[in-house]
C-alpha cells in the first residue's frame, strides 16, 4: 500500500509518499510560493532531486505537478497515480468534532469548514485548499483527514478545561485542545519500543522542542496533558511566540502600546518568545552563537526556555504520579545539548541524571543520553509525523 502524505500551507504544499510495507518514504519535496511569482517544486525521489520553476496558480495546479513529479523520468518512483491508495492531510485543529482520524465524505468537509476554521485561521483553510484540489484531481482516491489534536483527546477533563464558566465552554469549545499530537505519539511508541516496553508500563514527558514547542505528560500510551492550549501559543515560550501570560497583562500591554486586541495577539504570536527577549533572533543556533559571543539576553532566553521546560516536566511527572522516560524531540530537542541539559539539571530528585559527554555529540537517529545511574531513561528521538499520519491513514483503510 502506497500513501501520499500531504501538508498544505496558504502557499506551501509538502508531500511523501510512503511505501506502508517498508515504510520507506518513496519520495517527497515540497511546492513553494504557490499563487505567487516564482512558484517552484523541489522533488526528490530514488536519491535523486529534481527542480520544477512552473506557473502555480493554485493548490490545484500544484498537486497535478507533485502527481506528476511523482511519474517522472529518473525520479519516478510510480507508472500511474492508481497506485497511490489514499492520501493523508495534516490538519492542526479539530475543536471537539473530530477526535481521531476521520475519512473524508461531504458530510466532514462540511463541518470541517464551517466549524474548525475559525479555530485555526491560518492553518485549517489552507489544509482544506489542499484537500479539495487533490479530490478534483483525484476523485475516486480516498482521502483522510489526520489531526493535530487527535493524541490529545484522551486528557481528562480536568487536565483540559479552563477554569472560565462551564457553559462558555460548552457553548464555545474554549479549552485546551493541544498540538503536535502526531509528533507525540510518534516519539512515545518509539521510546517504548527502544526501551523493550509495553507503552501501558510507561510514563513518559514528551518534549516537541522547535520552532513551536510542546511538552505532553503520556501514562500508559496515552496523552493525560500538555502544554499548548486553545491555540499553539500557550505553554512554555517559543521561537516568536510568548507561551503562558497572565490574560490581564494582554489588556495592559495592548493599551500602552496602543495596539488592537487581535493586534496584541499577533504581537504574542510574532514578536515575543525567545526572540523578544533575546533581541537576536528566534533561532537557537543564533542564540547560542550570541552566549559564545557573552550576549547575555541570549543566555537569558536560552535560561527561560530550558528553566520553564523542566517546570513542566516536574509538573507532569506530578500529574502521573511519576516518570520513566523523558524524551527530547524537533530540530531544538534533537539539536541543542544546552536545551537538553537545562532541563534536566535539577532533576535529580526524581531520578533524572544525564551522561554529559553522550549529550553533547551531535549525530543522528535515537540516542539514549541517561547516564548509568539515571532512574529515568533521556532519550533523543527524532520526530516523524509524515509516518504517524501516513500509518493513520492506511490504519483507517
Ligand atoms: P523545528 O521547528 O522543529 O524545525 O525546529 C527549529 C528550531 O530548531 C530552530 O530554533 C533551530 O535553531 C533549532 N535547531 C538547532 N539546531 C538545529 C539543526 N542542526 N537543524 C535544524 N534546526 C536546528
């Protein structure tokens, strides 16, 4: 069985196509700038690479090209589009209506549309962009939608509701939803296969460390908290975006600074995070290359990004009332000792001690980073949701 793995941007669509028997990714790449100048395919496939600078006016256009790319010369890696048996689309926000991988009728583009939209602005209809042109160019290939969120609709109640009035968010949906959900639950079965463990025997924090940034408490193999919210900005500070603020001092800071409510939201979205405190950049290559330099706002936000980490490894590790396994994962988790070594100084108390030396080299694949005596394991596992949401999708068929 073959799945197309496709995740839509407002002008970006990524794709793999994935051999489920293997699951070796056959091919893959990505169209930028779609509806502007310049639109360009980057396609790889058997070790080759290959560049298209086409016209893409649209999604539409741009999947005919991807299907094509797929067919073509010493890249192709199928005869027709008939061998692709379905296709799985990455969508961030299900609200309440969807709580695990569902296939595409009528019916769910509908709600999909009408519901989830105004959850996700910038993601949610641009995923369904990507979805409608592969229905028209592919009709009769069934498509399924894979959540964000799916991973995290195991929390319990209480783990998930605000505490705002009962009937606001019954009647609104506002409440945590969580995000990265693909990528947790990838990093998680990993982690207990590579420690010869049944998910269910496990409690494991889950650090999605990267551009945005998650942390997830998972006991026995499901998601019972997180760390992002209602919308991604929650949780601990990211790249641009500022994570957990009092609601107070939004009202405060838009006034002094004479911004509009939905102006200050953007304001905690773009210019905050590590970037804001740094003054540098939300980059931490950049960061660390600012405290090698004796930038002391760098080192500052490197400090608070690793110092509110722990803060919810220790309070997850509270909520499941213990902890087996930490498992560092994205480009910041994979990529950055001083990240993983903040956390997890400190930590010592409930059994957590890394080997210095095995975290500072810098290579590839999982990595266990726990020193011999550590109570729990560290692992470094590096992330895949294009295989989570292809398995859903063949899962689904
Ligand atoms: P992600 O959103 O998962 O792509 O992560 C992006 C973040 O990872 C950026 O802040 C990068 O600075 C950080 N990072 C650090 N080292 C690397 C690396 N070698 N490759 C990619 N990202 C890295």
């Amino acid at each position: 069985m073959k799945i197309l793995v496709v995740n839509a941007g407002s002008s970006s669509l990524k794709y793999q196509l994935i051999d489920m028997a293997t699951e070796k990714v056959l091919a893959k790449g990505g169209c930028e700038r779609i509806g502007i100048d310049g639109s360009i395919l980057t396609a790889k496939g058997n070790g080759k690479e290959k560049i298209y600078k086409k016209d893409m006016p649209s999604h539409k256009v741009a999947i005919q090209l991807v299907l094509a790319a797929l067919q073509d010369g010493e890249i192709a890696v199928i005869k027709s589009m008939d061998e692709i048996d379905a296709v799985g689309h990455r969508v961030v926000a299900s609200g309440e209506y969807f709580t695990k991988t569902t296939l595409v009728t009528p019916d769910v583009l509908k709600t999909l549309e009408e519901k989830t939209f105004e959850l996700a602005p910038l993601h949610n209809p641009a995923a369904v962009t990507g979805l409608r042109a592969c229905i028209e160019v592919m009709p009769k290939t069934p498509m399924a939608l894979v959540f964000d969120t799916s991973f995290h609709a195991t929390m319990p109640e209480k783990a998930y509701l605000y505490g705002i009035n009962y009937d606001d968010y019954k009647k609104y949906g506002v409440r945590k939803y969580g995000f990265h959900g693909t990528s947790h639950k990838y990093v998680s079965g990993e982690a207990a296969k590579f420690l010869g463990k049944r998910p269910e025997e496990l409690k494991i924090v889950t650090c999605h460390l990267g551009n945005g940034s998650s942390i997830t408490a998972v006991d026995g193999g499901k998601c019972v908290d997180t760390t992002m919210g209602f919308t991604p900005l929650a949780g601990v500070l990211m790249g641009t975006r500022s994570g957990d603020i009092d609601a107070s001092a939004v009202e405060f800071l838009a006034k002094k600074k004479g911004m509009s409510h939905s102006e200050a939201v953007n304001y905690l979205n773009k210019d905050c995070g590590v970037k804001g405190i740094s003054g540098v950049s939300s980059d931490f290559r950049d960061l660390e290359k600012g405290v090698a330099n004796g930038n002391d706002r760098c080192r500052l936000a490197l400090e608070m990004f690793s110092y509110q980490t722990k803060k919810f490894v220790g309070a997850f590790a509270a909520a499941m009332g213990g902890l087996d396994c930490i498992v560092f994962t994205a480009g910041i988790g994979e990529n950055t000792p001083c990240v993983r070594a903040g956390v997890c100084e400190g930590l010592e108390f409930l059994g957590v001690k890394i080997n210095e030396k095995v975290n500072a080299l810098r290579c590839e694949g999982i990595r266990d980073i726990s020193a011999e005596n550590s109570k729990v394991k560290v692992l470094i596992i590096p992330t895949n949701e294009e295989l989570v949401i292809a398995r859903e999708t063949a899962e689904l068929l």
